[in-house]
C-alpha cells in the first residue's frame, strides 16, 4: 500500500509539474474534449484486450518510463485489468504553471479476478500529437493528488496473488 501512495505522489507531482514538450509562454494548448479523452481511453482499453499488458506503455502511454513502474507494481500485485470499465464522471484539468493539463476521468471497473476499482486516468495532448494517456494503468485504483474529485475517491484491489501455502 505505501508503494501505490508513493506512486500516486510521483504523478501527481509530474501532472502539476511537467511538461513532455516544451511551450512558449501564452501559446494555445492544443484543442483536446472529453470525447477525444473517452477515445483516448477506449484505445487503451481495447489495446490491452487485442495484446494484453506485455508491451502496453510503449504502445499506448506518453510517460513509458511511469508507465513501466506503474504496470510493474500491478503485476507484482497480480492485478490485471478485467472488463472494460465505466466513465462515471470527467473533469477538465486548467494548464497550472507548467502543466499542459488534460482531462481526468472517472472509472469504475473490476480486475481480472473480480475486484471492484475506481481509477483515475488522465488524458494529456502536446502540440502536433494526438490525445495520448498520461500514465495507463488504470485498473489500479490509482488517482491524482488535489483530484477534482475529492481525496479519497479511488478504489485500491487488494494484493491478487494466490496464496504459497
């Protein structure tokens, strides 16, 4: 449980505070909707059911070397991702400084084995680049810190690994 906390600072940290590209100061974000988000997120989704996790942050994250560590911990964990999960709500996320901002949706969805999660999955767009997750794993219950939708909002599986007795 301390590693998912740990991990949920790193992104919140990289959300609030990073920027994959480079922009100059008062130039547009590139247009990005909810429903260019929701495809987004189906992309993702449908990806992992066509060629299952081995492979998923080059294929379909921005932030790989994140993604990479995220996926790492689930599996390690035993979490896979089960059906495809539900939107429930999404907010826009400002640009803050040097965040290029995206929008942040709700899921609510079961693991492989049939736990209940809620996750949040944000969806960024750098200039000249479609619509792209910010960090994919999104049947972990993970979120961001200073969620629009209020701490505590996700849902954590427990540990999934069968038992060596």
């Amino acid at each position: 449980m301390a590693a998912w906390c740990s991990i949920v600072a790193v992104i919140a940290a990289c959300v609030t505070g990073c920027s994959a590209v480079p922009r100059e100061a008062g130039a547009p974000l590139p247009e990005l909707t909810r429903d260019m988000a929701e495809a987004t997120f189906r992309k993702v989704v449908d990806g992992v059911s066509e060629s299952g996790v081995t492979g998923f942050c080059s294929r379909h994250v921005r932030s790989t070397g994140s993604c990479a560590m995220l996926l790492d911990d689930a599996l390690k964990w035993c979490l896979l991702p089960g059906d495809k999960p539900r939107v429930e709500r999404a907010a826009r996320i400002p640009q803050k400084g040097r965040s290029e901002g995206g929008w942040l949706l709700e899921l609510h969805g079961r693991t492989a084995d049939g736990q209940p999660y809620v996750s949040e999955f944000f969806v960024v767009r750098s200039a000249g680049e479609p619509p792209q997750a910010a960090f994919g794993v999104y049947w972990a219950g993970l979120g961001l810190a200073g969620s629009p939708f209020g701490p505590g909002n996700t849902k954590i599986p427990r540990h999934a690994c069968p038992s060596s007795s």
